[in-house]
C-alpha cells in the first residue's frame, strides 16, 4: 500500500509538470523575447527611429524639457532666445513646438515588454502572479520526474545546486 501511494504521488507529480509545462509555454516565449528586449534597452536593438513634433508650453527651460517631453536621455547642445538644440532635436522657445527624433521597439514587442513590468494595481498582475507561481511548481516538480536514488535524480539534484550557484555569483558580482 506505501509503495503503491509513492508510485501515486510520481504519477500526478509527473502528470502535472507536463500537462502545466505544456500550458506555459507560450507565455514563456513571450518572457524570454521580452527579457532579451528589457536587457538591450539601453541599446537600439529592434528600433526604428520616428519623427517627432509635439506642441508643448512655450518658454520652456533646458532643465525643463527633457521632463515635459518624456525624454530621459536629453542632452542639450546649444540654445539661444529663441531656439533650444539637444541631442535629438530641437524646440522653438516662441511657438512651443519641439520636432525630435524617437527610437521605438515595435508594438508588438512593446506589449510583451508591458505584460514583463505588470505593476501590482493592474488587473493582469493575478494572471502573471499564477504564471510565476506555476513555473516555480514546474522548477519543484522535476525532482519528482526520477525516483530518489536514481542516478538522474542525483544528477538533477546537483544540477539544480549548480543553478543555484550561477545565480548566487550573478547577485553578487
């Protein structure tokens, strides 16, 4: 009867790692291409540059206006009465238009980057909650894929402290 109820628990064990597996993997493509994404930020890697012209307040100050713009990185060249010139483009002081150059990820790609930064008052934050909860189910599982003993649990087991390890040195380094 014991061996019969541990033969049971390998069973579901084995039964709801695939079966969840299988259901995250789309989700997880999509964190991965968005992870990749996230870490190249900083860089122009899938970006297209689109111009730019917004009407924002006139008389605008150079501290002022990478702010109003939403520009992060704005390094201001030169400016004069009339005309301010940074690094992506220019603003006339009088009429408040500012024409800059912009380089985006495409929509597509913007999205998964969105669902990746789910803050906690988005209703989607209980959907990526789930998902995060099934894949450390999915990382626990696999320790009931092979019986104690058998020599690819133990060699999952050291694996697992191998992961552990990297991780460990990545946090810190």
């Amino acid at each position: 009867m014991e061996n019969r109820k541990k033969k049971s628990v390998y069973r579901w064990m084995r039964v709801l790692h695939r079966d969840i597996g299988f259901f995250v993997i789309g989700l997880t493509v999509i964190y991965c291409i968005s992870g990749i994404m996230l870490t190249y930020r900083d860089t122009d890697f899938l970006r297209s540059e689109t111009s730019i012209e917004r009407t924002i307040d006139p008389e605008l100050r150079a501290n002022q206006l990478g702010k109003t713009l939403q520009l992060r990185e704005i390094q201001v060249l030169s400016e004069d009465e009339k005309e301010i010139r940074f690094s992506s483009g220019t603003y006339d002081k009088e009429t408040g238009v500012a024409s800059y150059l912009s380089k985006e990820i495409p929509l597509v790609l913007q999205s998964f980057n969105n669902l990746h930064k789910v803050p906690s008052k988005d209703s989607r934050h209980w959907f990526t909650s789930l998902y995060a909860v099934l894949l450390l189910f999915l990382a626990i599982s696999s320790f009931w894929m092979y019986k104690p003993g058998n020599k690819y649990f133990k060699r999952g087991i050291n694996t697992a402290f191998l992961g552990v390890f990297v991780s460990l040195a990545l946090i810190f380094m």
